[in-house]
C-alpha cells in the first residue's frame, strides 16, 4: 500500500481529500503547514508528497526547498496543489524540483489519475536504478575477480582431493593443505572485495537509498542467532557463544542486516581463542535498537580506531590479519544507508566490543 503525505491549512480540505485518498487503498498521513510536513516527510518517507503552496509557518515552496536538502527525502516525488494559476508560480515549482502540478478547483478522480502517473513513474525511475546498480555490480564482478576466480575453483577443487590421497605422505598432505587455505583465504578476499563494490554503489544512488530505507527486518533476535550460530560451527565454538537479546523489528533490508551481522561475527571469531567468550547483546532504546558484538582476544590500537577506511589494515606484521581490511568499512556504509551509527571500544590486548544502532520500526 503506497503511503501518501498529505500537506494543506484548509482543514475541510484536507479531511476530504484524506477520507478519498484512504477509500482508494492509500494510507495517507497529514500535516497543516509546511514545518510539520517536513518533519513528518523525514518520519515517515512518504511514497510521494500532495501539498499546497499557501499555508503559514512555512509555505510549499520553502518546505520543498527544505526536503530537497535531505538526502532521504529529495527523491520523494512532490504534487503542488493550489489556487494560484500564475505561471510563474508553476516555473517556480518546478525549479525547485516538484514533479506535477494541479491547479484548484479539481475533481479527486484527477487528483488519483495525478497521483497515479506519479508512482508509476517513480517505480519504473527504481526499477531502472536496480538494473544499473545490478547492471554495474555484474560487470564489475566479472572483470577482474572473474580473471582469478576460474583458475581459484580450480586450486580449490583439486588441492581438495589431493590432500585426502592416500599416494602422499604426510608431508606432502601438509603443504596441500596449507595451499587449500591459502586459496580459501583469497576467495574470501574477493567475495568482499564484490560486497564493497556493491555498497559504494548503492550509496552513490539517492533512488535506491530512499527504496532500502523504506524496507524492514522482523524478528530480528531470531536472524541475529541463527547467523551467530552457523560462524560458531565453522569455528567449531558454539560453546563460546552467550546470548542476551531483545526482539526487535528494524529500518533495514533483511539481507544488509545479515551482511552487517556475518562481516562482524566473522571478526569476532577470527579474532579471539576457542574456549574465549563472545558475547552478542541487543537492547532497545528512544526507538533505536542497539547490538554489541564483544569478543575477549586481539583488539585494536587506540589511533586505528579513528583511520577506519577501506583497505586499511591494524597492525598486520604482528597479527598476520588476512584480507584488504573492508569487513568495517563495509559495515559503516551499510549502516550510514539507514541513519544508523557504528561505534568500537577496543583495548588492544584484551578485547574488542562493537555497536551497531539502528531505527526500530515505530509502533
């Protein structure tokens, strides 16, 4: 069901139009002046935005003006409706960014006729963002990485069988095996490389970022044990997880919040000893929900907590780390998609303990 933000002064008006809106499927939330339909805009992320211009405190054009400057709301399509049939009211509007304009008196089947060439367009304006974000994110997975995975399956596959041979002596089996992981090692590198060129992707797309925010993930204590419980098994340590979460329904796809999840439990587990805990806690707050991942083992030195960036790497001599370094920066852009924050309290020698927060779905 679309979400339509209605913004007009004359209460009559918009009562009316709200009841007619509502009978054709559409859920419609209102304001009556242009400093309560930003704010509401920037709440709700409407799917378009109907709006006079003339009304006190802020009018139209300066709340248009205003949504314009807001990265989550400048994409929203925005309807004018007014009395005023001036053309450089409309020349106006439409400099500001405003997608159609209908002039009083009209009847409501114009204004859904309107409403609907509106989201049909915008859905197409998506549909055609998805294909070149796939489009791009194709091409580039199958240039260069395509170039070393073919002949890595390859390492793989046979370095598999060749260290379960029984023609080989133990020796042999060894620097087999050593190659295996070696070769592991590198197609972990590349399938993050590919997660970090897709996230600088999509936060270069406004269109997909307003799409991504308006999706959610429900239950997500649930998500959250499952993914935690399948790294443990890889590292042979369900025994070391420990568990205190919160249910909780979040502002964010399904699939970034798992991505978030295994990039930070990857590290969690990499990063400390069998037989050492790693404690995953959530809690609720202000409609912010909070996750800490807290592993006892390698943490990071104090000035590597303020160079976080891709292909940065702390302390590799001393810690052997394996990879490019991406892991967090690829959470910190997924978590800057949707409004949320990262923040890592580490001691070098003992522990590191990550937060993710993100917006909890309202009600």
């Amino acid at each position: 069901m679309y979400k339509i933000l209605l913004v007009e002064d004359d209460y009559e008006m918009r009562s009316n139009i709200k009841r007619y809106l509502e009978l054709n499927n559409f859920t419609v939330f209102d304001a009556e002046n242009g400093k309560e339909g930003a704010e509401l805009a920037a709440i709700k992320q409407p799917d378009l935005i109907v709006s006079d211009i003339s009304m006190p405190v802020l009018d139209g054009f300066e709340m248009l003006a205003l949504l314009q400057k807001n990265i989550s709301t400048a994409t929203i399509p925005f309807l004018f409706l007014s009395a005023r049939s001036d053309k450089s009211d409309v020349r106006e509007g439409m400099k500001l960014g405003a997608n159609d304009f209908l002039s009083k008196p009209f009847s409501f089947s114009e204004l859904i006729d309107v409403i609907n060439v509106q989201l049909k367009k915008k859905e197409l304006e998506k549909k055609q963002s998805e294909d070149r974000i796939e489009q791009l994110r194709e091409n580039i997975r199958l240039a260069i990485p395509h170039e070393l995975r073919t002949p890595l399956n390859s390492i793989l596959g046979i370095s598999s069988i060749l260290a379960k041979s029984e023609e080989f002596s133990e020796d042999t089996k060894e620097m087999v095996q050593m190659l295996n992981e070696s070769a592991q090692r590198l197609h972990s590198t590349l399938e993050k490389y590919n997660r970090y060129v897709y996230v600088e992707l999509i936060t270069s797309d406004y269109a997909e970022i307003n799409y991504l925010q308006s999706k959610i993930t429900n239950a997500a204590q649930y998500i959250i044990e499952e993914i935690a419980y399948s790294y443990a098994e890889k590292f042979n340590r369900t025994k070391d997880l420990k568990f205190d979460l919160c249910s909780a329904d979040l502002k964010i796809s399904e699939e970034h919040f798992a991505l978030l999840l295994e990039e930070l439990l990857h590290n969690a587990f990499k990063f400390s000893l069998e037989g050492k805990v790693i404690a995953i806690n959530s809690k609720k707050s202000n409609n912010i929900f909070s996750l800490t991942i807290k592993n006892t083992g390698q943490g990071f030195p104090k000035d590597a907590l303020e160079q976080i960036g891709a292909f940065v790497q702390f302390d590799r001599k001393k810690y052997e780390q394996q990879g490019i370094g991406l892991g967090l920066i690829i959470v910190k852009r997924i978590i800057s998609i949707y409004k949320g924050s990262l923040d890592i309290e580490s001691d070098e020698k003992s522990y590191t303990a990550v937060t993710i927060s993100l917006p909890l779905i309202e009600g």
